[in-house]
C-alpha cells in the first residue's frame, strides 16, 4: 500500500484531452491500478494463492477504516460550509431522488434487452452497497435471483465502480454544461470510493471550487448514506419490481442469457463474507491500519502540497481520534443500527461547526492536510483487493457488468442533474 500510494502521488496529474473535454487521470487512478498489479502479482506466484486471497481480503476489509481520514477531512468542510449548504435547500435534498431512480431509468431496461432477468431487479434497485446487499439479503436471500443481480452490482462496483465514476465525472465537468456544486452533489452516491474518486475528478477541472465541490459532495454523500437506506427500501425496491412487471414482457427476449450463476459459487459466496468484514474490524487493527494509512497520507500530502508533515502531523492526530471516537460510540450504540461513516461524520461537523468552541482551533490546522492525499490509501487498498474478484467478473459476464456500469452512471448524472434544476 505504501509502495503504491507514494509511487502513484509522485506520478501526479496527468490530463488527456478528449476532443469538447478533458479527462485527468489523478495519484487515485494510479494508487488503484498499482495496488490491482501488486495484487495480480502476488495471487499468480507460486505457493502464494491462499495467503494472497487473505490478504486480498483483508485490504477489502480495511478500506473502510483507511477513508476515515477522509470522511473526517470532509465532516470539517461540511462543518465550515454548514451556511452554503444550507443555502442549497431543495437541490440537496431532491437530488436523492434522482440517486435512486437514476439506477434503475436507463440500467433495467437495459438488463431485460440482454435477456437478464429478475437478476435486474437487485443490479438496478440501487449502486449496490453494504446496504443494499443486506435489503435483498433480508428481502429474498443471497441464493434468489435478485440476491445474484445485487452481488454482482456490488462485486463490479468495488472492482470498477471508482475509475467508472471518476471517467465520468470528469468527463462531465470538462464540458462546462453543469455547476460545480451540482456534480459535487451528483457525486454523493453513497459510496465513499467513488464520491472520492468523482471529487478528485470534478476538483481536477474545477481547482477554484474544490472547497465547495468536497462540501456538497459530502453533504449528499451523508444524506444518502443515512436517509438513503430507507428511501431505497421503501421507494427504490418497489418502483424496480412494478417497472420489472411492466416492462419485462415487452423487452424482455423469451429465454434468458443470464445463467451463469445459477447456483451461487465458493467464490461468490467468499466475496460475501467481505462486505460485513469492516463492520467487525477489532479496535486494534484498525488502529493499526489508522496509524500506516495516516503515516502513508502524510508523506502523499507532502509529495502533493509541499507541506511537511510535521506541520501536518496535528491535523491527522485529530482527525485519528475522531475517527476512534466515532468508532467506540458505534460500537456502544450498535443496537440503533447508524452506520460507523455517520457517527464519524457527526464528530468531526461538530468540530469545524460555526457555533463550535473547537472551531477556532481545529479548524486552521485542518488546511494544512489536503483532501485528495487522503483518498490516495483508500484506493490502494482497493487495488490490493481487485484480484480475488476477478474469477467472480468472468463468471459473471459481460452482460450484467454493462448494466452495473449504466447503474452507476444512472445515479450520478440523475443527481446531477436534479441538483442543477433546484439549484
């Protein structure tokens, strides 16, 4: 991990320009396809495949404790920002609207042209992650059709779902059409990777604003992660299956060509078991994990800002604690069912809020940690993970990783999109 996040900040920015737009590929971008070869690497060296797929899963565990710093750098910004996001009243709150039905408008009946069955209606309910795999779960099992479609959403969200939206994004900030603050909060999908990975690209095109694009996008991000679980459950579900009904004799070809994972395999059944892993880090490790994570963003920080990291050292001494501290009250609370990413978010808000007595001193050590630095570890932990998904993408097919692309691209341009209209 260290290895690729330090190689991957020295490589830097590197704009490609694609005819009306600009694509940046960000250290992210690098982190990811660095740690995805590390990985291949190790899976394919002789005597090496079972501790590779452990560890492999180990990192997948761990990203959600790497992008503390990240969740907590962004609670800071939405903390001073509490004013101008207020400011944005209904296109923050109506662009949830568009997160939800942009999966499924353009994704289902994409699945039933290609002969997808009611596998559609678990990929194209939502972008598919902790929670809506626990929805189904719940709702009809893992082993149901509509379990294969949500498992597969997931596994192709976690293995391309970042350089997707960041590919996007990117591309839809270079062609000037929508404001900043409208794709920040079209980036807020519920996924702390790919909001991270869309912020990195909308900031990449938009330097002005990167203050505002992190703040919307986080706000968003915290609206879905929260509310967003219910609105899935009672809105998103049940509008998937009355379009799957109605379209699905229409467009649907008579025989599906969805069959290859009948019967859930070892390996999809293993790629499970890391979905709730993060939820049961034990305090140690993820301290551990906090303390190289951290160490690792310090030195990125340094490469990408200049800044030293002695000078930076306090601000990431404060946002582990935070993080720490919004770990022991989920722990401690753990019967309301709030997700850790939200009791974190709440800490660290608290902190920079306006009417905070913290403010004043949290606040100016703060700037001297970049956001993007952050967010390099995160996707080198994610790249460390890729190959053990691999087997689980070939099975899976062509068909349903198409569609889980149109998914995710649903939500955000439909969030965007709405946000721009209540803008």
């Amino acid at each position: 991990m260290i290895f690729a996040v330090l190689v991957a900040e020295t490589i830097g920015n590197i704009t490609i320009p694609l005819g009306i737009t600009n694509v940046v590929l960000f250290p992210i971008v690098w982190a990811l396809l660095i740690g995805a070869v590390i990985s291949i690497i190790h899976r394919n060296m002789p005597g090496q495949r079972a501790s590779s797929v452990q560890a492999q899963f180990t990192a997948s565990a761990l990203i959600q404790v790497a992008i503390a710093f990240f969740v907590v750098k962004l609670g800071f910004i939405i903390g001073e920002s509490l004013p101008k996001i207020a400011s944005a009243g209904w296109a923050l709150v109506f662009q949830e609207l568009g997160h939800f039905l942009g999966t499924m408008v353009f994704a289902l009946p994409l699945a039933l042209m290609l002969g997808i069955k009611r596998e559609a209606v678990g990929a194209t309910f939502s972008i598919g992650r902790e929670f809506s795999v626990a929805i189904i779960s719940e709702r009809y099992g893992m082993n149901s059709a509509e379990g294969r479609g949500v498992l597969a959403e997931y596994v192709i969200g976690t293995v391309l779902g970042a350089l997707f939206i960041a590919f996007l994004a990117g591309t839809m900030a270079g062609l000037g059409i929508f404001h900043p603050w409208s794709l920040a909060m079209g980036a807020g999908v519920g996924s702390g990777s790919m909001m991270s990975a869309a912020v990195a690209a909308i900031t990449a095109q938009h330097p002005a604003d990167a203050k505002e694009i992190a703040a919307f996008a986080a706000a968003a991000n915290l609206l879905t992660t929260t509310v967003g679980t219910y609105f899935t459950l009672f809105l998103s579900l049940p509008i998937a299956n009355w379009l799957y009904n109605k379209l699905e004799p229409i467009l649907s070809p008579k025989r599906s060509v969805y069959g290859n994972t009948r019967g859930t395999s070892n390996e999809m059944n293993e790629a499970l078991s890391s979905v709730s892993k993060a939820e049961h880090t034990p305090l140690w490790l993820m301290a551990l994990t906090l303390i190289v994570s951290g160490s690792t963003a310090l030195i990125g920080n340094w490469i990408a800002t200049g800044t030293s990291p002695t000078v930076a050292l306090p601000a990431m001494l404060i946002m582990g604690g935070i993080a720490i501290c919004g770990y022991l009250i989920h722990h401690t609370l753990a019967f309301l069912k709030i997700p850790l990413v939200c009791w974190v978010s709440l800490l660290a808000i608290l902190a920079t809020a306006p009417f905070s007595p913290l403010a004043a001193y949290v606040s100016p050590l703060a700037t001297k940690m970049a956001l993007l630095p952050l967010v390099t570890p995160v996707l080198a932990f994610a790249g460390l993970s890729l190959a053990k998904d691999l087997p689980i993408l070939k099975q899976l097919g062509w068909r349903i990783i198409v569609v889980s692309l149109v998914a995710n691209a649903g939500t955000f341009i439909f969030g965007t999109i709405i946000a721009e209209i209540f803008h």
